[in-house]
C-alpha cells in the first residue's frame, strides 16, 4: 500500500470540520508546525495526527487520537495495574497505553475509507473516554506518584 494524498487532505480537512463544529477555534488547535491538533475537554488533554508508518516499502496513514491520563504511580502498582487492565476492557474501541512513565488513552485507525461520520465518532469517544478515564484514576490513586 502506499501513501494516498488525497484521502489524507480529505482526513485533515474532516479534522478541521470536527474541531469547527465543536465550537473550537481552528487557529487554537491546529499546530501547522506539527501538522496536529490539540485541545482539551474537561480535565483531558486531546491530540490528533495523521501519522504516516512505512515498513518494507510501503506505507500507511493512522489517524492517531491520544490524551495522557496520569503518570504510573509508584506505589500500589499491582491495583493500578489490574485496574489499567480492567478498563482497557470496557473502555470500547480506546485503548489504555503506557509511555514514559505515562498512561496514555489512545485510538488508531487507518485513514483507507475514513467517513466524517466515523472520524467525529473516533474522536468523540476518545474526548468522553480520556475526560471520564483521568478522572477515576487520579480519584482511585491519590498521590501516588
């Protein structure tokens, strides 16, 4: 497979569309240094990219959406652990990721077919999932970092 352009530029300017829609200035988001798009919702920090991986000559375009939830606590790091893992379970489509000394909600999908439909619904669950998810693990783990 290799890199589509124009479903790409189709992708970000459904990115714009969502960010515009959801009452957020584009100017406020979009990071054209970056070719990202960052903003909060709640107590959650969201970012959006189109990252583009190649591996043996081809390559593919992820709409990645992420948002960090809390650091690993060092302390009761078993109960952590079992509840990360107990909510990666429920949390329907968003994954529970760690990444120096992070815990990560995360969602990613390849941008082949991509509606605005199901991009709003990505991006929307990610939004609802990381604002929900920081809350309950900072009230479960006080202090514990």
């Amino acid at each position: 497979m290799h890199i589509n352009p124009e479903q790409k530029e189709a992708v970000i300017e459904m990115i714009h569309s969502y960010v515009q829609f959801v009452g957020l200035k584009l100017t406020d988001a979009y990071d054209a240094l970056k070719q990202s798009w960052t903003w909060r919702i709640g107590s959650a920090t969201i970012h959006v990219y189109i990252e583009t991986m190649i591996s043996g000559g081809y390559s593919r375009d992820y709409l990645r959406i992420f948002s960090p939830l809390m650091q690993i606590p060092t302390t009761n790091e078993l109960a952590f652990y079992r509840h990360l893992l107990e909510a990666n379970d429920s949390s329907l489509g968003v994954k529970l990721s760690l990444l120096n000394d992070w815990v990560f909600a995360t969602y990613e999908r390849d941008i082949r077919g991509m509606d605005y439909d199901e991009l709003s619904t990505c991006i929307s669950d990610l939004e609802w999932w990381a604002d929900k998810l920081d809350d309950e693990l900072k009230a479960k783990f006080p202090n514990a970092y």
